[in-house]
C-alpha cells in the first residue's frame, strides 16, 4: 500500500510539482500561546462551508422552485429520496452552526486585535463574508415555502422598507413586487444557489490568500515573549485542524439524526401570521431591540432609527482597522475592547430575551 502511495505521489510530483508545496508547508509555522484554540475556528467555518457547498448540490437534485412546487419537492425528499431528510437536516443545522463558528472567528479575531497592519485586507474580506454568510441564512430560509419562512420573510423584508430613501426600492428589489409571492422565492433561490454563493467564493479566495501570505497574526503580549513558542503548520497544526472537523462532524450527525429539521405547513398568503412568530436566532437580537424601540421618538421613526443605528455599527465594525490606532506613545486604545465586550454582551442578553419572549 506504501508503495502504491509513493508511486501515486512521485507521479503526481512529476506533473505539478508537489514538492514546492510540501515544502513551503513545511516552513509556515504558528504561534503558540494560550489563544492559540480561536486559531481553528477559521478552518471550521472553511469546513462547515464545504458541507453546505455538498448537501446544497445534493438538495439542488431534487428541489424545484416555484410557489406550487418547493414545499412540496422538499416533502418529496425528505419523506421518498433515501436520506433525504438526513442531508437536509445535515443543510440546515451546518447553515446554523455556520454563522456561529464565523462570529465566535470574528470575534476572536476582533479582540487579539489580529485586523492590524498589515491584516486590515484580511478583516474587511472576512467581515464582507460574514454579512454575505447572513444574506445566506435570509435568503435560504425561504426556499422551503413553509408558513413560519413566508411570514418571516415578509416580516424582514418590512423592516428593509422602512429604510430612508432606498426603502421602498430595496423591498420591491427584494420581493420581485410589492408582496412576498412566488417572485420573491424565485428571486431568493438565485440569490442563493448562484449570486451569493458566486461573491463569497471570490472573497473567500482573496481572504484565504493572504491569509496564506501574511501567516497567522501573533496576539500583541506574544511579540513581547523572550521565549516564543511555535509549531508546524504542517503536519501538527493541520492535523489538529481536522481532529477537529471530524468531531464537528459528528456534533453535525447527532444534531441532525436526534433533532431532524421539521418542515411545517406550507406558505399561505390568506392565511393569518402565526403568533409569536421570530426570525432565526442570528438576527433574533436585532428583532428584539426593534420591538423595545418606540414606535416614535421626538420627529424619528423607532424602526428608521433602529436600522440606522444597526447599520452604523456594522460600517464601524468593519472600518476598525482605520479607527482602532495606538496612541503618539504607543499605548494601546482600549475603546474598541470596551465596545467589543458590549457587543458581545448585548447580542447574547438580547437574544436570550427574545427566545424566551
């Protein structure tokens, strides 16, 4: 088997040169310190992309958009295709699992201070990803036409009406029309399968590239340590990165055999809203702190002024590489940990609020 294996190498070697890879591998090193576990969060997120990338396809062979055929092709796998309801279930909880591994590596990567020169690129690709990662969630949750996504949908796409100016435009953009109908699934599955997906893979290539480029970023205290600690990239920090995959692998399958993902009804437009109706939890805080707004504040709308002050932090969140600067005397700016920790706090409190509201 060994010399199988080294034969199939040395062939591969001979036409694309392996070698020059093995060996730049072999060189990269990262840094080793007591932060050093958010390092692997980068690759889960790269990993759990890849299953939504293969049970998307999957789930793309059987399904059929359109307002009289998606709920019912997503019954027809889930209850006739052989473990159709394993892959879709796989599909929706990797979607959630997704968006958290991406705000616990975007987090992490905020708060070791990693978006610093000469990493200010790197930041702005992820942070892009991330928000294109929320297109994905909003837009998916669609597809199925079940009750709960048609209501939530028409709810989200409110909110983005009462955006000044562009409101009114960005909904009907959004919808395909002025009402949530079989345009806007239509609309939401190309959203889904072909432009989001075409745009993050761009982003995702320039992000892995410098990432490649500019190696791991070493935490402020690390450069400061007489006694620097590093491993391989390959084979120990790589082998570890995927120990870790196969262990997210199997949190996947218990997750999807224990709690499969249920369906529900099917979308009715006459039909009334469900009561209590919410958003999936990633956008849960958001939800919640609109519902705590007035309805009025002095001459301003509560939701105008709630959706603008959302989207001024998430500009500011993006742009912290260009604000978040050391002092004349090279002392560190302690603002961006404050409001790092209130965001954190806040999107946990408030979600919790608005699960068991």
């Amino acid at each position: 088997m060994k010399t199988f294996l080294k034969k199939m190498y040395d062939w591969v070697d001979e036409r694309v040169e392996l070698k020059g890879l093995v060996d730049y591998m072999g060189k990269k090193y990262v840094p080793v310190h007591r932060h050093s576990v958010w390092y692997y969060f980068g690759g889960v997120s790269l990993f759990l992309f890849i299953i939504q990338v293969v049970t998307g396809i999957l789930l793309l062979l059987y399904y059929k958009s359109g307002e009289e055929l998606a709920f019912e092709s997503i019954h027809f796998i889930m209850s006739k295709v052989q473990f159709g309801w394993l892959i879709r279930s796989i599909h929706s909880w990797t979607a959630n699992l997704f968006i958290l591994s991406a705000m616990i590596h975007m987090f992490s990567v905020y708060f070791e201070k990693s978006y610093r020169k000469p990493r200010e690129i790197t930041w702005m690709t992820g942070m892009l990803m991330f928000f294109l990662l929320l297109g994905f969630g909003f837009s998916g949750y669609l597809l199925p036409w079940n009750e709960l996504a048609f209501f939530a949908t028409k709810v989200g796409t409110d909110i983005a009406g009462v955006v000044p100016v562009v409101g009114k435009p960005l909904m009907i953009f959004l919808r395909g029309g002025d009402d949530v109908t079989g345009a806007t699934l239509s609309r939401f599955f190309g959203f889904h399968v072909a432009v989001l997906p075409g745009i993050f893979t761009v982003f995702l290539g320039i992000h892995l590239l410098l990432v490649q480029r500019q190696g791991m970023s070493e935490p402020l205290h690390w450069k400061e340590d007489p006694e620097q600690k590093t491993m391989p990239f390959f084979p120990n920090f790589l082998l570890r990165d995927i120990s870790l995959w196969l262990l997210v692998l199997n949190l996947l399958a218990i997750l999807a055999v224990f709690f499969p993902w249920e369906l529900g009804k099917k979308a009715d437009a006459f039909a009334p809203a469900p009561a209590g109706i919410k958003p999936e939890w990633y956008f849960l805080y958001m939800f919640q702190t609109l519902k705590f707004i007035p309805g009025k504040l002095w001459i301003l709308d509560g939701e105008v002024l709630g959706i603008g002050l959302f989207g001024a932090a998430g500009v500011l969140w993006t742009l912290v590489p260009f604000w978040d600067l050391k002092s004349a005397r090279g002392e560190q700016n302690r603002l961006a940990n404050y409001l790092g920790l209130f965001a954190v706090i806040y999107i946990i409190i408030l979600t919790i609020i608005g699960w068991l509201a």
